[in-house]
C-alpha cells in the first residue's frame, strides 16, 4: 500500500516485505531539494514617505469601523437615560481604557505581529498553527510542502515547553477538533459582524436626519437607511477598486473632524471631562450604578468594535504603517471626539439619545451629515470585504461549500466578490435594521458578536505565543490573565442582554456553524474514504503495460485528493469499461496551511511506473488566497508541466554516468540490485514561454516486474539514447493530446449508514447532500468542457 513518508531501500526495509518494498519503489511522494529557498516574503523596510503613504491608505480600509463607534457609543451605554453627570465621567473613562488596552495594545502592537507573511484574520491563524504542529484534520501534507518559499516556520526543540504543548495537541482527534471549533465560532462571528456592522452604522448615520425634524417617523429613517443597504450591496459587483481611492480621504476627514469638534465641544462645555483619564473614576461608577453599571459595559463594548476586521483586512498594507495610522490619527482623534461627546453630555444630558449630531455645531452640521452617512458606507464596505475573503480562506481550507468567487480588480488578488453571499447578508442585513427599528438592540447583537471573537483570537494567540514565537510562560499567562479578565468582563456584561437582541448573532452564527461543521466533516470522510480505498500500484503493475485493457489513444486526466496511490475511482472504472486511455495522468489539486503558492512553485509532475504504462502524477498546491477564480488555463499549465518533466528526464538520462545511474533494464533469470535516483529542477521562468514549474523527477527501475530489451549490439552515445527516447515519447504525448483529453472526476455520494443516529443521518443525508448540490462543481472551477467530462460514480457510508 502507498504510503506518504519518504523510504530508504535498504535490507532493513526489505525485512518489512517485498510487496512493502515494491509499493515504496514504484509510488514514492515527490521529494524536492531541501533547504532550496527559505521564506521571502517577511515584511521589507520602507521609506518614510512609502510607509506614511501606506498608513493614510490603511485609513479607509482598516480604520471604518472602528472610526465608526462613536456615532451609537454614548446611547447604548445609557439607553434609559442619565441620572448622574458623573456617570457620563465613569463611562468615558472605560472607553478611553478598552480602546487603550485592545484595539492599541493587543491588536495594534501584539496580534498584528502574528500574521501569517501579511495575512490576518482567524483562518490566518489557524494556518499558522498547522504549520507548527500537526493540527490539520485533513491530513493531506507531505515533508516536501516545507520546503515552499511561503511555508515559514520556526525550528522547535524537542525538551522545550513548545515542543511539549504541540505533544499535547496533536495528542488526540479530539483537541484537534477543539481547535477548529473553536476557529469556526470565531469565522462565524466575523460573519455575523459582516451583517451588523452595515445595519447598525447605516441607521445611525441615517437618524441625523430626524434632528432638524424632530416630528418624523422613525419609519422613515429605517426606509433611508434600508434604501442606502440596498444600493451598498448592490454596488458590490463592481468592487471597491473604481472608488477605492475616496475612501482614505473620506476617512481622514471623518477622523480630523470629530476629533475637532471634541475639541471645541470639550472648550465650550466642560474641560473636567479630561479627569476622566484617571482610573478610579471606573471604580467609583461601579459602585454607584451597580448592576446597571455592569450591563451598561455592552455598549462601552461598542466602541472597540471594528479591532477585529483591523486584524482581518491586515493583508492590505504593513504593520507598521497600520501601527503608525493608528497612533497619529486614529486613535487621538477618537480620544477627543468621545471625550468632547462627554462634555456636552455634562450639559445637555437628555441629548443621550443623539448625542453625536447634537454635539455637531450647527454651521457644519449637514456637511457632517454627509460624511458620516459615507463614513458609515465605507465602514460596512469594510467588513463585507471582510467577510467575502473570510468565505474564501474557509473554502481553501475545506470548512465552506464551494461558491463563485470573482475578482473585481485586476491589480489587487484580495478584492473579491461572492455574489451568493453578497445577498444572503443583504437580505439578512434588511431583517435586522427593519426589524429591530432602534440601534440599542441592534448594538447588544453587535456587542455579542465582536466580544465573543476577541475570546476566539485571544485563545489562539496563547498558542501562537507557545508554538511560534516561543515565548516565555510566564509571558503568555501574563497576557491570557490581562485579555481574559478584560473579555470575560465584558461578554458577562452582554449575556445580560441576549433577549434584548443580544441573541441575533448567536442565531445567525449557529446556523454557518452548523453549515461549516457538516461541511467540514462531509470533506474529512471523503478524503479518509480515498485513503482507505486506494488501489495497491502492485496490482496496477501486474496487468501489465495495457493494464489488461484496450488502450485508446487520447490521455485522461483522472481527479482525486490523493498526492500518492491510485484512486478507488480509477479501478471502478477500469472494471466497468472495457477501454483507458494511452496516457493516463493523476491530477491532485491539494490546498496548504499558507497564504499562496507562488506560481513557479505549484506543480510537481512525476512519473508512476515504466515508461511503457505511460502513467504520471501531477500535483497541484494552492494556497487559501490562491482560490480566486476559475482557471482557464488549468489544462494547459498540466500539460506544460508534463512536457518539461519529459524533457528533464530524457536530459538526466543522457548525463548520467553508468556509475551513478542505470536505464530501466532486466536480465532475465537474475536478480539485478534496483536503483533509483531523485533529482529536483527549479524552471527558470524562461525555460519555457507559458510557464514554469518545479518537477520532481522519479527515475524508477523496476527490473523484477517489466522487462525493457535493449540491444547491445547498437551502439548509441547517452545523448543520442536521450535525444531519441525525449522525441519519441514528446510525439507520443502530443498526438495522445491531439486524440482528445478526458477529464475523469469521482462524483461520491456520501450516506449515512442504517444503523446511524437520528441527528447524524440529518445531518449527512440531507444537509450535507443537499450543499453538495448546491456548491460549485470542481468542472466549473477547472474550466472543464462538459463534452470532455466523465464523472465516475460511488457511494460510501459513513
């Protein structure tokens, strides 16, 4: 049986068994150079004037949500009112301290360095993680995936207490399971802030209009901002590329004037607003508000919201310069517009309700009207793309169906749009502004969802603290103890409010979950059934080079998520037809924990057995950023890989010394000792016009199985042997091409066994089969011409 380790052929091997040793031989995982190049992709040094370019660009497209927060702030804190003044100093003193400790030290300066080579995000995590430790549930890697330009990791000692927490969680199936969990609650929560972030910015910026005509309806404010929804989501196809370039001037000015009219209002109204830096005054409004004091923590939650789309949308610009748009700009500003809220409140408490507009100075109140409605615009724009590229990372990685992903710029690979999902959270986003009608409940939903993925991330980064950057323990349990005390403290605070609205993104949360999870379980079953299945390459061998059927001249391209082995497909179909074609070749499109695959680096082509059977492997690997679009040419770049690898081999033929390397051959009635030779070639990216590869080139002999005659009495130099054998097989292949390409994909049909639990026959027989049914084909994402598709059928129950 096919195994996917590496195998040395010595005596101590063959004591395992000569079918064993024949299986090694014939069918070996593709090796590749080892320690070839190492990571290039770690953060450049800029120049001062490229990195202040990037951190006023970060503006709008990090920054929205966050900037955001200060337009529902004050009345969700206090949605009955306020009785004392010195309320209003207690409750800006946490919002001055939640966004000093986590969006600027936990997020900014801590988790932004836990990046996966730029990417962000939870799935970026997890990525990371997999690379560490052997936490994937899909055991598809091989040693050779390592060895990736992309595939960074740190070395760990096996007695250091990394090395025995990654023990510890590769222990069993069962943390293994924990973990991703654990990554899904927190995904599914992104999810459910991609919803409510657009339906609470939308109707608080929209509510500016009822100021100037305080006898309106509400009615007609949600008819405003449901109108703005719709156009915002309907402008998505588009992408954000065309109007891209407004949304970091738009942003800068929203952050310079609420940070001056905080200023002005902090002058005009109340400068003891600014004793509020002080922290006893948290104290002191405990103690008087009780209870109430501690649920009102909900909407201080609010404004921290957006640190986690901050992480998200990371891929976009460097760290440093998120940092330093931060520090400058973002987070002063908000500082000042909270604190100048806080001083008109001192005087015009009863304004609680709109304190944001009623703060504003009445010369400029329209134009801030504008700039907030598209500031809450960008803001949401900001989360949805977020949420698109969240879907993605979480199809690469097997936990989502497949959707239409289409790439709305041509310069930038992570502005996607998904219009199935576009209009799931429109319609989604609609119910709950229309439903509720009121930002205060829509605010608690909001609340529950971000707090409950900061606890996802924290959770994950005491791992990343542990296995990647190897911190002390005393480190990591000094940061658990600071980020746990301060989320616990608030997700307490927002259970109080679960029936108050706080239950929508547990809802909406639980039902991707569920999506998620069965997802992810239906793709594990599979892959264990490939593997459980797959066909002994002896048995492949011992029909012969004709494999005991007619060989018709075209090549099939047989689809599984095998990298090593022959699928079960393949058999079920050569038993059940009398025909295959001349050239058969394995294709493995296998997805990797890292970001990307870099082009030069995706396809590894090695040969299966003599030449004579004219059997190949191809691999192809991506990574979760990779999956952007149908690929046109996915055809065209196997069968150029295919042609190099020929080429390669027929030129390693040909320069081997007999010493080193012996052709396939056989003396009949003796034992010739079997050799073998591994050589790995990185293309140069001009080696061939339409692309390049690196090919794992697998000369194997086989000398007790097929017999290859070779005339001693013609003498031919190795050049001449080389020249030769590359033109036969290079015409062989190419009219094999000419008679037509096959494409044979397994369409498994999975069940529940009879004797399965109620829940789990739910769950596999009809969620699972009917997103089965409604994902996209692997034919429509290879660009497969239905005329050439064969779909190979079987069921198998789990």
């Amino acid at each position: 049986m096919a195994t996917d380790m590496d195998v040395d052929m010595s005596e101590e091997d063959e004591s395992k068994g000569g079918m064993w040793a024949l299986e090694q031989k014939i069918d070996q995982p593709m090796d590749e150079e080892a320690g070839r190049l190492k990571n290039m992709y770690r953060e450049k040094s800029f120049s001062a004037i490229l990195l202040l370019r990037f951190a006023f660009q970060s503006l709008g497209v990090v920054y929205g949500d966050l900037g955001t927060s200060p337009l529902y702030v004050f009345y969700n804190t206090f949605p009955k009112g306020i009785d004392d003044t010195e309320d209003i100093i207690g409750a800006l003193s946490l919002i001055i301290y939640s966004l000093t400790l986590v969006p600027l030290i936990k997020y900014v300066f801590i988790v932004c360095r836990a990046n996966d080579n730029g990417q962000g995000g939870t799935f970026a995590l997890y990525s990371l993680l997999c690379r560490h430790a052997k936490v994937n549930t899909i055991p598809n890697q091989h040693r050779t995936d390592e060895e990736l330009t992309t595939y960074s990791r740190s070395t760990i000692h096996e007695k250091s207490f990394a090395a025995k927490t990654r023990r510890w969680l590769e222990g069993n199936i069962y943390k293994k399971n924990a973990l991703l969990l654990l990554v899904l609650v927190g995904t599914c929560m992104a999810i459910g802030d991609g919803i409510l972030t657009p339906a609470i910015s939308v109707l608080s910026a929209s509510g500016g209009i009822k100021i100037d005509h305080p006898g309106m309806s509400n009615n007609v404010v949600i008819v405003v901002a449901v109108v703005i929804l719709i156009g915002l989501f309907s402008l998505q196809h588009y992408g954000v590329d065309k109007v891209g370039w407004l949304f970091a001037p738009v942003v800068l000015l929203w952050f310079l004037l609420i940070g001056g009219i905080g200023i002005f209002n902090i002058w005009k109204y109340d400068i003891g607003v600014l004793r509020a830096f002080s922290p006893v005054y948290i104290f002191r409004y405990f103690k008087r508000r009780g209870k109430n004091g501690w649920t009102s923590l909900g909407g201080i939650m609010l404004s921290i919201t957006g640190t986690e789309a901050l992480f998200a949308d990371l891929a976009h610009f460097p760290v440093s310069a998120i940092q330093l748009a931060f520090t400058v700009v973002v987070f002063p500003c908000l500082l000042l517009a909270y604190s100048g809220q806080a001083a008109y409140l001192m005087k015009n408490k009863e304004h609680v309700y709109d304190a944001f507009y009623r703060s504003i100075p009445e010369s400029i109140y329209w134009p801030m009207f504008v700039i907030a409605t598209l500031a809450a615009v960008v803001a949401s724009q900001a989360t949805i793309s977020a949420t698109f590229s969240i879907i993605k990372q979480a199809n690469a990685l097997g936990c989502f169906p497949r959707v239409k992903v289409i790439h709305t710029s041509s310069k930038f690979l992570g502005q996607i749009y998904i219009p199935d999902i576009n209009w799931i959270l429109m319609v989604l986003c609609i119910v709950v502004t229309a439903g509720f009608k009121n930002k205060s409940q829509i605010g608690n939903a909001y609340g529950t969802a971000v707090v409950i993925v900061m606890l996802a991330t924290t959770f994950i980064m005491i791992l990343i603290m542990l296995l990647v950057w190897r911190c002390h323990w005393l480190l990591v349990l000094i940061f658990a103890a600071l980020s746990l005390i301060i989320e616990l403290t608030y997700f307490s605070a927002v259970l109080f409010k679960i029936d108050q609205g706080g239950w929508v993104p547990l809802v909406i949360a639980a039902i991707f979950l569920i999506i998620m999870y069965i997802w992810h379980y239906g793709t594990v079953k599979r892959y264990e059934f490939e593997m459980h299945s797959k066909i002994s390459m002896a048995w492949i061998l011992g029909l012969g080079p004709s494999l005991g059927l007619v060989r018709v001249p075209g090549i099939g391209l047989v689809y599984t998520e095998l990298a090593s082995g022959v699928p079960h497909i393949f058999s079920h179909f050569i038993t059940n037809l009398p025909a295959i074609h001349s050239v058969v070749v394995f294709v493995c499109v296998k997805y990797l924990p890292v970001y990307t695959v870099p082009e030069d680096e995706r396809f590894l082509v090695k040969r299966i057995g003599p030449k004579n059977f004219h059997m190949f492997r191809c691999v192809a690997r991506y990574g979760y950023k990779d999956l952007h679009k149908k690929d046109d040419e996915f055809e065209k770049k196997v069968f150029d890989n295919l042609f190099m690898f020929v080429r390669l081999e027929s030129m390693m033929e040909g320069g081997s010394d007999s010493d080193e390397y012996s052709l396939y051959g056989q003396t009949q009635g003796q034992n010739q000792t079997q050799s073998q030779r591994s050589k790995e070639f990185l293309l140069p990216e001009n080696s061939m016009n339409t692309f390049s590869s690196v090919v794992d080139l697998t000369i194997s002999s086989c000398d007790s199985i097929v017999p290859v005659n070779v005339n001693s009495s013609t003498v031919m130099s190795s050049g001449q042997v080389s020249s030769h054998t590359e033109v036969d097989e290079m015409e062989f292949l190419t009219s094999c091409r000419d008679a037509g390409v096959v494409h044979i994909m397994g369409n498994t049909v999975v069940r529940a066994r009879r004797d399965s639990p109620f829940y789990k026959k739910i769950c596999i027989d009809y969620v699972y089969a009917f997103l089965r049914k409604m994902c996209r084909e692997h034919s429509v994402i290879f660009n497969v011409p239905h005329e050439s598709l064969l779909n190979v059928g079987q069921v198998f129950y789990v």
